[in-house]
C-alpha cells in the first residue's frame, strides 16, 4: 500500500525536520559557492549561452510588447517571468545578465528544498538526505558553465516541489504544481501519469482524475491569455517544437556521427530551430524512429508502474526514469537537458540510487569535455564547409547518449521488463486462441 488514507498525514519528527533544514542550507550555500566557481577559470572559457535571446524577450516585454503576438517566442509561456524580471525597472544592458544568474540561484536553492521535502516523506536516512541534496548542488561542476547560462533550473526547481506533493500525499497540489512546471517546459508532461496512477491506487478514481483536472487547471490558466490574444503564435511555437530535425546531440546523431568517424557515412549539418542539426533522409528516419521508441518506452513505463506496487519509492524511481527516458530518447538532447534530472535521480534510494547518480555524473562530465569547449568543432562543416567534425567530440557524444540509456535501464529495467513479459504473454494467448 502507499499512504494513509487521509492526504497529508505523513508524520515529520521534529528532530528530521531540523536535520532537513540544516541540510538544505548545507547545500544551497555549496550550491552558491559553485555557481560562483562556473564562472571563473576554464568554466568562463568558450562560453555559449543563451543570455541574447532572453534579453530580447525580456526587454521586449519591459517595453510592453506582447508574446507570441509582437514577438515569436520558443518556449511556453510559463517561462516569461525569469526572462522578464531581470529586465524590469533598469536600461537595456545594465546588469540583466547578474539578475537574470541571481534568479536561477534562488531556483536552485528551491529545487534543493523540494528534494528535501521529498527526503522527508521518503524517510530518507541522514545519508541519503545528504547524497539527495549534495548531488544536485555539486554535479553542476561535472556538467559545466552550460547550467549557469539556460533557465532550465526554473522548470528543474517547479518539478522537484511538485513531485515533493505528491509524496507528502498532496495530489492536488502537486498536480497543480506539476501543471505549472509542464507550462514553463514541456517535459514534465511525462510525469502526469505516475502522478495519476499513484493517486488513483492511494485514494481512488476521484483523487487521480482530480490531479489531472488540477494539472489542466493551471496550464490553461496560464496558456490561454496567450492563446486568445495569439493563437497563431501559440500554434507557430507547438509547430516549431514538434517539427524539429535530429539535434546534433541526439542519440540518432551521436549514432551517425561515430558511423561517419567509423565508416565515412555521409551525413549533412544544418541550422535552424535554434540549434545544429543533421538532416537528410536517414537522420529524418532515425529522428522518426527515435520518436517511436520514447513513445513506446514511456507508454511501457507507466504501464509498468501503474500495475505493479505503489510506494514512495517507485513514485521517485518511475518520474525520474520517465524524464531520463523523454532525454536519453528524444530527438533533440541539449546539454542543459541533464539540468532536469539533478534533483530527480539522487531521490532514487539504495545501491540502484547510488548506481544511478554515478551514472548521471559519468553523463555531465562527458557533456562538458565537448561543451561548450569542443561544440564548434564538432559542427565545423557549418562553420567552414568542407571540413570535418570534430573525431573526438563525435565519440564523446554517442558515449554520453550511451551512459544516458544506461541510466535509463538502471531505474526502469524491472518496469519495462515487467511490461514486456506482460505483452508477450497477451501475444501468447492471442496466438493459442486464433489457433483455436
């Protein structure tokens, strides 16, 4: 069984509640003392950031244009705040990018209390609380400069309370919480249905339907001023994201990349959609196949959860095997992506836990031996065509992608295996009884 019956009856000791906090403060001031640390010595070299196209946003909006209606904007517009806060109340260029590092401080700083939050419903013994919390704060520094330079701590920091809710038995809340994350990035969409399934075994079909009314309740909510002032743009945004080519950091990519280093396998560089990609026929065909496999691994995931035991503990383990799945298997796999797994994957308790933070730093670090440092190189032909990507950063890629998969099956190898035994069974039965 999962919880009490009754939402939010998880007993917190004093005692633990203080060791939390001091943890927490533990590891938010590690945290401030390596963001710090990311700009200095070889972590300030080679920079490539995102600060230009925030500002633009941000500027635009402090002088009263529109999203999505006076300006095309890429990312949902949950997202607005921290590209708009840095820009109120001071001239354009003064100071945005300090306001802007200052913001994601305070979201990391949340995202460790929402991992805290969550090692207190999990019970979590003084050990794992401290993994839980010094991981997300001192793996920035395997994974680089890229995490100081991207906003995707804000989305980060809204999914670790969500999924700290729905542990402490608030579905609703976290739901709701869980909608406003998925509003400002996409990818915590894929832990909607954990949190349904979960819900539904703990207190019934009422309460999961009610975490996903609640979830729809505040995505719309924030979505649909947008929408009736521009739904062209709104529908430009979801077209631009749902079309994009195979990503150079892709796993297909990766893949073609080492076959090109290996084999000489032609492959083609192109930019747009805001980032390098591949294309031509057999990257579209990877991409597209690529799509199928997340869809199908996901779908086998939260079958998987959904029919096997509810508890805390699979709660963490399948919403963190679900994002590393949409990361490891999507399309499009941006450094900044693993940003999203830093609070999830160190919740994961015991030695699969252990195994899978080893691997998420085995991940970062092989990201930042080719970002920024080597990522020019590596898409030279775009640069100076005729030229050939860079061997090294070609390996690195596919070796990082192949750690991610890794990852993948190390917390969600008995679900899929679970959902794969389950539909060779079905397949079995179907056989015998056409046979019949």
């Amino acid at each position: 069984m999962w919880l009490p019956q009754r939402v939010g009856t998880v007993a917190v000791q004093r005692r633990d509640l203080l060791t939390a906090a001091g943890a927490t403060l533990a590891a938010a001031a590690a945290l401030i003392g390596v963001w710090a640390v990311l700009h200095h010595g070889f972590y300030g070299r080679d920079t490539i950031t995102d600060f230009p196209v925030y500002e633009r946003y941000g500027w635009a909006m402090a002088d009263g244009q529109v999203p999505f209606r006076d300006f095309r904007l890429e990312y949902p517009p949950g997202a607005l705040p921290v590209f708009v806060l840095p820009a109120l109340g001071t001239a354009a260029d003064d100071g945005y990018t300090d306001r802007f590092g200052l913001l994601m401080q305070i979201a990391g700083v949340l995202a460790l209390g929402g991992v805290a939050a969550a090692a207190l419903a999990l019970r979590a013994t003084r050990r794992r609380l401290a993994l839980a919390l010094l991981a997300p704060a001192v793996l920035p520094l395997a994974l680089g400069s890229v995490i100081v330079s991207r906003f995707d701590l804000w989305p980060a920091a809204i999914t670790a309370v969500a999924l700290a809710a729905l542990l402490l038995g608030r579905w609703r809340i976290g739901g709701a919480v869980l909608g406003l994350a998925f509003i400002t990035k996409i990818y915590p969409l894929v832990l909607l249905p954990v949190a349904v399934a979960a819900a539904w075994r703990a207190r019934g079909r009422r309460e999961g339907i009610a975490v996903a009314v609640a979830f729809l309740a505040v995505a719309l909510a924030v979505l649909v001023p947008f929408l009736v002032l521009s739904p062209a743009g709104i529908w430009e945004m979801v077209v631009r994201q749902s079309t994009r080519p195979l990503q150079v950091e892709s796993l297909g990519a990766g893949i073609l990349l080492a076959a090109h280093q290996a084999f000489d396998v032609g492959i083609t560089f192109r930019s747009g959609h805001g980032s390098q990609n591949l294309t031509g026929v057999l990257p579209d065909a990877l991409g597209a196949l690529q799509t199928l496999a997340q869809v199908a691994v996901l779908l086998a995931l939260w079958v998987g959860f959904a029919r096997g035991p509810i508890d805390r503990e699979r709660l963490v383990r399948g919403s963190a095997a679900a994002v590393v799945a949409f990361v490891a298997l999507g399309k499009v796999l941006s450094p900044q992506y693993l940003v999203w797994l830093l609070p999830l994957v160190p919740l994961v308790g015991g030695r699969r836990g252990i195994r899978a933070v080893v691997l998420l730093a085995i991940a970062c670090v092989l990201t930042q031996l080719w970002f920024p440092f080597r990522y020019w190189q590596l898409v030279a032909p775009l640069i100076t065509p005729g030229t050939e990507p860079d061997a090294l950063a070609s390996w690195l890629v596919l070796a990082r992608d192949l750690v991610l998969l890794t990852l993948l099956w190390t917390l969600a190898g008995p679900e899929l295996r679970d959902t794969a035994a389950r539909a060779a069974r079905w397949r079995s039965r179907a056989l015998t009884a056409r046979s019949r």
